[in-house]
C-alpha cells in the first residue's frame, strides 16, 4: 500500500511551547494498550506518577485531567514530562499522531495535518505551492481499488484544479445560501466561548458580509478549500454523501470567510485563529460534522 501526504507535510513541525492553544488543554487524552502496557511497567517516582494520573474506564484509559483540563503532564513551561523523562517514542499513539488524519481510500493511505493546531494552520493555509500528493512509502503491494473510490478522487482532482486555477471560487446553490447557517451553527455543540462570542458576532451582522469577499486572503482561502476537499471527501459512502461533503467544504470555507469580515482590519493572525476554530469545533466533532453532512444533504 502507498502512503501519501501533501507535499507541505513534510515541513510540519510542533511548536511545543510555543503554542498559544495547546492540544494537551481541553482535550480528553487516550492511552492506547500499547502505551498503556509499558506505562504501567516504568518503575520509581516517575512510574508511580504515570499510574496516578491514568483513568481506566470500560476497558478504556486516558490521562487524567487536571485543573483547567490540562494533561496531568504538560508541565508549567508548556513541555510534556513524558516525553521529556521518557522521550519522543514514549508518546501515546494519539499525542504521537496529533494533529495528523489519515483516510485509506482506493488502495491507499493518505495523512494530512489538522487545522485545530495553529501550526498545521499557518502551515497549510500559507503554503505558496499548489497542492501537491507525494508518496512518502510505498510498499510495493497493490491493493483492490474500488470503483467509487476512484470516482471520489477523480472528482476531487478537479475541484482541486478549478480552485486552483485563478478562477472564481465556487458559488453555493441557492438552497444552501438560503439557509440560516448562522442559527444553525449556534445550535450545534461547542467547547470554546470564543468560538460562541464569534457565532454571536455572525448573528448580528448585516446579509452583506456573507458575500464580503475578503480578497487579500485569497491564496488562503483556495489553500483551505483544498484542505477540506482533501479531508473530507474520501469519507464518501455514496454519490449524495460526496456531493454533500463537497458542499461542505464550500460552506466551511464560507463560514470562516464570513467570521473574517467581521473581524475589523482582519489580519493574517486573525483568519489562522479563526480557522483553527473552526477546525476545532466542526472537523475534530464528528457529531458536528454529521449534522451538517445530514442538513446538506437534505438541502441537495
């Protein structure tokens, strides 16, 4: 089987400490068996602390949080203790995969980095290439591809191309335009108040700033329909979940585009924040996401 990434991948990297929205706050961490296995085997004061500092629930463990719902081992200093005590390879599977997906699709693996970590944001969003597929490991075994799967792809390389061609970006079908998104995504779940103060911002703009075309950030918002379009579409189960997860995309990048016009001089900084959020609260929410996908498609 291949594995391929976009090309920008290669340049990712974690900032550590110097991240200003830290995935180990807020987040409820699992331990896999693995991980899991060999933390309850390290011995002394350290072991002793990894012990105290795992819930075992249903066959099902995670770090313990702790005030503020931080990791019970990200330190003061913004650092994590186990892969400073233990090192990099004593990462739990899901802290050594953040913010890293992967979907398998036609007889392949493709990984990419989410945008809920500003790094992968500013990464993504400012890349200056077009956007490219590398095979990063090939094995040399081939693997059954259905047909559908390669209908996805073939329709996602030209959304790919026509978004990336200089041409308009896409046009919403009336019936989705229609819709009062904005009610619509207040009502879904949310985690952070930011996230709820920008919805309300939304709530009492004027219908001019949905259409508020935001030109200066023109690369960006190409670059993040084309993360969505990568993302999302090989998720497809049948030709009116692909159209709606299309229409996803489009409507995603409409959101965060609609939530930067209402930023007064909106800058650089504030679109990555805001699309971070945005990744947050709709992408790494699967409930979200599917009432979404489900609202589309009804619309379709």
């Amino acid at each position: 089987m291949k594995t391929v990434a976009p090309r920008y991948l290669r340049d990712f990297k974690c900032i550590a400490d110097k991240c200003r929205h830290s995935c180990c706050i807020g987040w409820e961490i699992d331990v896999d068996a693995d991980s899991l296995e060999y933390y309850q085997s390290i011995e002394g004061e350290f072991g002793r602390r990894l012990k105290d500092n795992i819930a075992i629930e249903q066959d099902c463990a995670h770090f313990t949080l702790g005030k503020d719902e931080r990791c019970p081992f990200l330190n003061a200093c913004g650092l994590c203790d186990i892969y400073t005590e233990l090192g990099e390879d004593a990462l739990c599977q899901i802290c050594t995969d953040h913010p890293r997906f992967y979907n398998e699709i036609a007889g392949r693996l493709e990984m990419g980095v989410g945008l809920c970590c500003e790094a992968a944001a500013e990464l993504v969003l400012c890349s200056d290439e077009p956007f490219t597929l590398e095979v990063w490991e090939d094995d040399g075994e081939e693997q059954y591809s259905d047909p559908f799967e390669q209908q996805i792809l073939q329709e996602r390389e030209n959304l790919l191309s026509l978004v990336q061609s200089g041409a308009s970006l896409v046009t919403l079908p009336d019936e989705i335009v229609k819709m009062d998104w904005c009610t619509f995504y207040s009502s879904l779940e949310r985690l952070d108040p930011l996230w709820s103060e920008a919805l309300s911002g939304w709530k009492n703009a004027p219908p001019s700033a949905w259409n508020e075309p935001m030109a200066q950030f023109d690369k960006e918002f190409r670059n993040l329909i084309c993360y969505f379009l990568y993302r999302h579409l090989p998720g497809a189960e049948d030709l009116t979940d692909l159209q709606a997860r299309i229409q996803f995309a489009f409507l995603s990048y409409r959101v965060v585009r609609v939530l930067c016009a209402l930023r007064e001089n909106c800058t650089l900084a504030d679109l990555l924040d805001i699309a971070r959020m945005y990744s947050a609260e709709i992408e790494y929410s699967e409930e979200n996401t599917e009432r979404i996908l489900k609202e589309l498609e009804s619309l379709l």
